[in-house]
C-alpha cells in the first residue's frame, strides 16, 4: 500500500486500465447515447401505413394532424447498436500499448 503511495504519476499511468484515448472514446459514446436517448426517432401511424416524423425530445412526441408520434423503438435500437459497435471497435483499437 504505501508504494502505491509512492508512485509517481507516470507509473500510475502505465498501471491504469484505460488509456487517454480509451476515456475519451467513452465519454464521446457516452454523449452520443445519451443524446440518442433522449431525442427518439418518431413515428405515426398503425403497422404498415406508419411515416417517420423526426426526431424530438422524449417528453415531448411530435403531433402530426391530430396524431402523436411514437418512439420507433426498432430504429432506436439499431442506433444504439450501430453506437456501440463503432465505438467499442475504435475502444479496443485505442488499447494499443503505446511505447
């Protein structure tokens, strides 16, 4: 413990789990997540007749000619998909050991 204390800042940062580049590829993916989660895609409209109206904030649905749009939860789930693909792809390629 007490050389753990005695660490320098440089060796601590060569024993850290992530790297800069790793905390930063999270936090970006975080606020891309977060963003898409609170602007959902919308839609209006019942099974095969539907039309996409955008995006807006999630307390506040579009209304279209009377009608309230409605979370269109299977594009939102392929962006978060899409999301966390991309950016854990560019998070394992950021674990390079840098020498």
């Amino acid at each position: 413990m007490i050389k753990s204390l005695l660490t320098t800042n440089d060796q601590a940062d060569k024993n850290t789990i992530m790297n800069k580049h790793q905390k930063t590829i999270l936090r970006i993916a975080a606020c891309i997540l977060g963003l898409i989660l609170i602007f959902p895609p919308f839609y209006i409209g019942k099974e095969s007749n539907t039309a996409n109206v955008g995006y807006s904030l999630i307390v506040t649905p579009p209304i279209v000619n009377g009608w309230t749009g409605q979370v269109n939860i299977k594009l939102l789930l392929s962006q978060v998909f899409i999301v966390v693909l991309v950016f854990g792809l560019l998070y394992f390629a950021g674990s390079q050991k840098d020498d």
